[in-house]
C-alpha cells in the first residue's frame, strides 16, 4: 500500500480465515495434559462429557494444526468478520513518537469485544451435540453478552451467574444478557448448592469468577440436556479466538509492513492474547519473524508475572479438571478494579506453556496507568476502548516512549480486544480523580 495516509484495512469478507489455528501444532515442546481432579491422571475425553459436547472435546486436545470453521459459523462471523486494523496515525502523534503503531480492533463485533468470536462457535457445536440449554459465568458481562446473542441464533436457552459485584455494579451488562433473551442472577446464588455454601461461608462476598463457575459446572453437571460453556481459559477457546491473528497478519502485510517488532495484548484468562498472538507465534517459530509478544495484565491480578506455575483448579469449589497455569489459586479474590474481565486467578494453559517456555513475554500494569493510556487513545482515535484493552495500549504506549527516546521506528501492534461503550462509569471515575491506583 502506497498511500502513507493509508488509515485501515478493511478485508473482504472472502478473505475471512476458513480455519482455526492450533499453536500446539507447531510447540517446540507439547503443553502439560490437564489431568482428573479425581485421580490426578490425564483427563480422558470421557471425563469432559457431562460439561461439553464432543466436537469441543476434540479441540480441547486435537494436535492437529488447522480446524476447519464450519459453513454455519462462518456466516455468522460475517456480522462482524473480517473485524477492521488501523494505523493509529493519530495516536502516534499525540505521542509525537518514531514508532508506527497499528491496532486490531474487536469492539466492532454484536456484544463490543472478541468473545463472540468463541460464543457462536461453542452455541454451534453444542447444538449439533443435542443441548439445548447453555449454563456459564460471566464477570464484567461481556462473555455472558456474547454467550446469550449466540445461544439465541441457535434457539438454546442460557442461564448466567454473573460475579455479583458486577451485576450491582454494572446492571447495562446484564440488561444486554437479558435483551438476547437470556436468564441471570448475581453469584453467588441461592440457586445451587456451590452458590447456598459460598453465601453462607462468605455472608458479604461481592463474588469472583471461580465461584461463579463453581455454580454454572454444577448446573450443567445436573442437566442432562446441558452443557458448560467458558469464555476463555481452555484450549478450544484459545482456538476459536485465532481468527483475529490471523487477519491481522494480513491486514498488517496489506498495510506493506513487513513483521511486527512488538506485539501487545491484555490477558486475564488469555483467550484474545491468544487470538491475535498465536499466529504471530507460528511466524516466530517458522523463522519468518522475531516479533516480542507481550501479555499486559492488571497489577491487581497478576497470574502471570506473580503467580506460580502449578496444576490448579480454575473454580472455587474444585469442579473442574486441573489446569497447568500460572495461577494466583482458586480463593484469590482480586481488589474490585474496572477491568473485570482481567480479574482470573489463572491462566490459559496454553499462554502459561508458552510464557513458561519463554515464547511469550508479560507485564502487569496498574489500573491508573490502564485509564491514562485509554485516554490518549480515545482522544486520538475516537474509538473509547474496553478498561481491559486498556491494559495493552498502556503497554504499547511505553514500548513507544523507549522507541522514541532509543531513536528507533519498530512496529508495535496492538490488540484492543472490546469496546468501552459501556465501561463510561469507570471512565468517568478515572476523570474525576477518584480511581484507585490498584
Ligand atoms: C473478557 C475480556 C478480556 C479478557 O479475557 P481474555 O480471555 O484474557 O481475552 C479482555 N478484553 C475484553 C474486551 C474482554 O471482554
């Protein structure tokens, strides 16, 4: 492209990604299996099927690199596929820095952020496995808000235990669950008996993921007729997200860039890290580029760069398989920052394998410096980003300032996973001086 105002890429929808991408393809070193609570052994594709419908099953432990993304789907992801990536020219002069920077952007999609991406494709595959009711989590709301567009394209009903600081905090989510035809309660919940226990253990819990998913598996474990779904964390969930990665290595091409020097992208459970990383990765690791990946994490919820890498559960009443993860473990409840889709004990095995093995790089960011960063990109861009996305611009934006100080023009891309539409209130906390520097 030789225009130099050239300002995005928009692709056709013909050039949408016809396959998911699977990194353990192409892993130096394969990942840890995740193992039975029970028995400690390799999990058995047996053990997953009172949760999850076999095709999700498979992907969950397929070593196969590409998985193709069938017809129904695909013309789903038309609604927002392919999503658009810019050149953030204006950006880079608001920083008055020498580096050029790009950004994919995944606010555009139903529901604001990249989760729909994984929604539509677990609706699907559940409704070819027969379950017609889709039990989940949902912290900020954002999974929950994909999760209910999908299920209802499908016809499933879908019942949703949201943390229940969010649910009181942010009612707009859950008014967005509901307008998709979704049911929710804040979690804990007198609903199941993971819920009934945690209240009367913890009378004046604000709630936390792990025991929302404590409540979501248990329905799903009691319903024959349905299934768990979860929007990040898991292999297949890693999987379904590699379409972002894959555009933007396009859209980045088009744009006449040859490969990134730095990539960035916010992590709580890793999926949209994985998304639009893992594709870089296998550029990496084929030897066509030495891009620096960088996972941005919230300071308040530091899996990767403070927690330990074990086998741990990814709920608090110990429901689910072990996960090889960086995790914070199962109780921890972070500090009540915006960014609520950050706030995961753990890790995506897969984003912990590959940090472990040193393919990936992290860093965690404080809420104050999160905010600042989004401003900037507000103000230049027009786009207000989701509080989590955030997290990677804060990142970018210094890799900038270095560049600029260091003299040098790298090509810094940055995932800004959602929309802040409906994050406004934190944004206006921040404006006002009143946010916690957590
Ligand atoms: C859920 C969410 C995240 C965090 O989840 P990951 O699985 O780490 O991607 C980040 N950004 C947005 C906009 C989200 O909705």
């Amino acid at each position: 492209m030789s225009d130099p105002k050239q300002t995005k890429v928009v692709l056709d929808e013909s050039q949408m990604p016809t396959h998911w991408y699977n990194i353990v393809a192409d892993l130096p070193t394969p990942p840890p299996p995740h193992l039975h609570p029970g028995t400690q052994q390799p999990l058995q594709p047996d053990d997953l099927a009172p949760l999850f419908p076999p095709a999700l099953i498979e992907q969950e432990v397929t070593t196969e690199r590409w998985i193709e993304i069938p017809a129904e789907v695909h013309d789903i992801y038309r609604l927002w596929r392919p999503s658009p990536f810019y050149r953030a020219h204006r950006l880079e002069k608001a920083l008055g820095t020498t580096a050029r920077i790009y950004y994919k952007y995944e606010g555009a999609s139903p529901v604001g952020s990249h989760k729909t991406n994984s929604a539509v494709a677990q609706a699907y595959f559940n409704k070819v496995a027969g379950r017609t009711r889709l039990t989940t989590e949902t912290g900020a709301g954002q999974w929950g808000s994909a999760l209910a567009f999908a299920t209802q394209i499908f016809g499933q009903s879908c019942d949703i235990w949201q943390v229940r600081s969010s649910y009181e905090g942010k009612p707009y989510r859950h008014y967005l669950m509901e307008t998709f035809g979704a049911s929710v309660v804040a979690s804990p919940s007198e609903l199941t008996e993971a819920g009934r226990a945690l209240r009367e253990q913890f009378p004046d819990t604000t709630g936390s993921l792990g025991m929302a998913i404590s409540e979501a598996v248990e329905a799903a474990a009691k319903d024959p007729n349905a299934s768990y779904s979860l929007g990040s964390v898991l292999n297949h969930v890693a999987l379904h997200q590699t379409v972002i990665g894959q555009e933007a290595l396009l859209q980045l091409k088009l744009f006449g860039e040859g490969p990134a020097d730095y990539l960035f992208a916010c992590a709580g459970g890793g999926s949209n890290l994985a998304g639009i990383a893992f594709p870089f990765l296998r550029e990496n690791l084929e030897g066509r580029a030495e891009t620096t990946i960088v996972a941005c994490e919230p300071k308040a919820a530091p899996s990767l760069t403070e927690g330990e890498y074990k086998y741990d559960f990814g709920d608090t009443a110990h429901l689910t398989p072990l996960l090889k993860m960086y995790s914070l473990g199962p109780d921890f409840v972070p500090a009540a920052v915006h960014a609520g889709g950050l706030r995961y004990h753990g890790m995506s095995p897969l984003v912990s394998h590959c940090y472990h093995e040193g393919l990936l790089q992290a860093t965690a960011i404080k809420q104050l410096d999160a905010f600042e960063a989004g401003v900037i990109f507000s103000r230049a861009e027009g786009i207000v980003p989701a509080s989590e996305s955030n997290h990677a611009i804060a990142g970018a934006i210094r890799q900038a300032r270095l560049a600029t100080e260091a003299g040098e023009s790298p090509v810094i891309v940055i995932g800004v996973s959602g929309s802040g539409q409906l994050d406004l209130p934190a944004y206006a906390e921040f404006l006002s001086g009143g946010m916690a520097d957590s």
